[in-house]
C-alpha cells in the first residue's frame, strides 16, 4: 500500500496545488493564454517580411523563403517615422510625466489630508472616471476653439497638469490605493520633527511611492501612446502627425486603393507592417521595465 500512497502523492500532491495533475493543468492554462496573445504578434512578424512571390505561394505560411524588407521601408516613407515618433514621444512623455506627478497630488490629498467635502470631491472623481470621453468632446472642442489653441498639443497636455486627461482618476485612486496602505507614523514623526505637509508629502511619501510612480508613468505613456482618439480631435490639421494619426491615414488610403483598383496582395503585409512600427517603442519600453513594473502593480494593490 505504501507504493499507492506514493503514486496517489506525486499524482495528487499531498496539497491541492503540489501534485502533478494541478501543475499540468496549470501549465496547460499558461500555455492556452501565452498561445492566443502571441500568434497574432508572431503571424504580424511574419507576414510583414514576405514578398510577393511569398504572399502568392500558398506553401508559405509562416516561415518566408526571402526576408523582404521593403514592406517595413515603404511604411517608413509613408509614416515620415522620424517625425511622427517625435511627435508622438513629444506627447507621451510629457503627459506621462505631468500626470505622474499631478495625479500623486490629489491621490495623497485623498488619501491623507482632511479636505472639507472629501468624500463628495472623491464620488465626483468616480463619476468622471465612468463617464465616457466621448461625451466631454465637444464642450472641450469648443473651447479649445475659444482659446485658440486647436491643431496644438496644448489640449492634449494641459489637462495632464492638473491630474486630469486621459485616464487621470484612475491613476488619482492608484495613488489614494497606495498612499493609504503606508503607516500614519511615518506621517506624525516627520510633523513631531516640524515637516510641513509639502515637506512630508516631497520627503517622505514621494520616495517611498516609486512602485506607484512607476506604474502610472508607464500607463499613462503607452495609453498616451496608443491613443488615436484625441489627436484626431484635436490635431487634424497639423503638419507633423503622431503615429497613431498616421497608421490610420495608411489604412484610409489602402482601402481607397482597393475601392477603385482591386484588392492587392500587399495591402496585409503594409498594415502589418504600420502595426509593427507603433508598437516597438512600448514594447522595448516594457522589457527594459518589466520587473519594476510587475513590482509596481503589485505594491500598489492593482492585483487585489
């Protein structure tokens, strides 16, 4: 019986999750998740350094015979890169980094301070949270207008300097999250020492925030990044495009060169191609920040 137990342990585990069939599955899950987000990044990757002779043999799926890489040249062309990455780094940075700052402001006053009407100011914080962007457009359109500073960056990153913008009350709660889980006696020792609350807040909560810092920031600038739809609101007749912008005026003009001439074979393999080009910096971004990342998010109780 003892050669049972042993069978029954190692299959089973002697816990829920140390035996063998709890593993297997676990990997099995791991393998599914990793097998649906990677195919399509590694189906981009292999269409877009096919040539002709490729896309047309059917035997080609997705090992190319030819590495081509004019497909990549040609959406550099068309995208004028240099400028449009610079345009588009120009805005992530910046709202990315006046929003880290001004959403760990109110976070902490949310989080600390004794504001009168707190708790009315934080369910407004929540409404503006769920109400879509869609629906504040047009007044804020109109007022870009009024001011005069429609077809500039000014709309996109003024409202990053006072926590607002894209998704600024998400980033205030992760930072009112954070700031509250720290201990009060950090706060009442510096006070006994005479810390004013800018001084307490600059010395001793900022330092020990970096996890939180680090999650906004990279938040922010990808989701800065990948937006589409606030530049086209607000950046439509402006010369130099961010790469959002100019992925999108590509698509606009492969369709209209398949309305009129025909589909092409090429047209994939360019839209891949544009994909493969918006998406790189993020993704070098994220590997070099990973595991301070991961750290980040769990630190500031994002995974509860």
């Amino acid at each position: 019986m003892e050669w049972v137990m042993k069978v029954r342990y190692a299959v089973i585990g002697r816990e829920a999750d140390k035996g063998l069939l709890f593993k297997l599955f676990i990997y099995v899950i791991l393998l599914d998740a990793a097998y649906i987000y990677l195919k399509p990044i590694f189906r981009m990757l292999s269409l877009m350094i096919q040539n002709g002779n490729d896309l047309l043999d059917p035997a080609v799926n997705w090992v190319p015979r030819v590495i081509y890489m004019g497909h990549l040249q040609e959406v550099w062309e068309w995208l004028e890169y240099p400028k449009a990455f610079g345009m588009s780094l120009l805005l992530s940075c910046s709202v990315a980094l006046f929003q880290t700052f001004s959403c760990a402001i109110a976070g902490y006053a949310f989080a600390r301070l004794k504001v009168p009407f707190k708790s009315l100011l934080f369910f407004c914080l929540l409404v503006s949270f769920i109400v879509p962007l869609q629906l504040t457009i047009l007044p804020n359109l109109i007022f870009a207008r009024v001011l005069g500073v429609l077809n500039t960056v000014i709309p996109i990153i003024v409202p990053a300097m006072f926590g607002l913008g894209l998704k600024g009350a998400l980033f205030v709660i992760i930072y009112r999250q954070f700031f509250s889980t720290q201990p009060k006696e950090l706060e009442e020792a510096a006070k006994i020492d005479g810390a004013s609350v800018f001084k307490v807040f600059f010395k001793v909560m900022m330092p020990l925030a970096k996890p939180a810092i680090l999650v906004v920031f990279l938040f922010s600038f990808v989701w800065t990044w990948n937006d589409f739809y606030l530049p086209s609101m607000y950046l439509t007749d402006l010369d130099i495009k961010p790469l959002s912008m100019g992925i999108s005026q590509i698509a606009s003009v492969m369709r209209a060169e398949a309305e009129s001439g025909g589909p092409s074979i090429y047209t994939e393999p360019l839209s891949m191609a544009t994909t493969f080009m918006m998406i790189v910096p993020p993704i070098l971004l994220y590997f070099f920040a990973q595991r301070w990342f991961i750290e980040g998010v769990e630190r500031t109780g994002l995974v509860e």
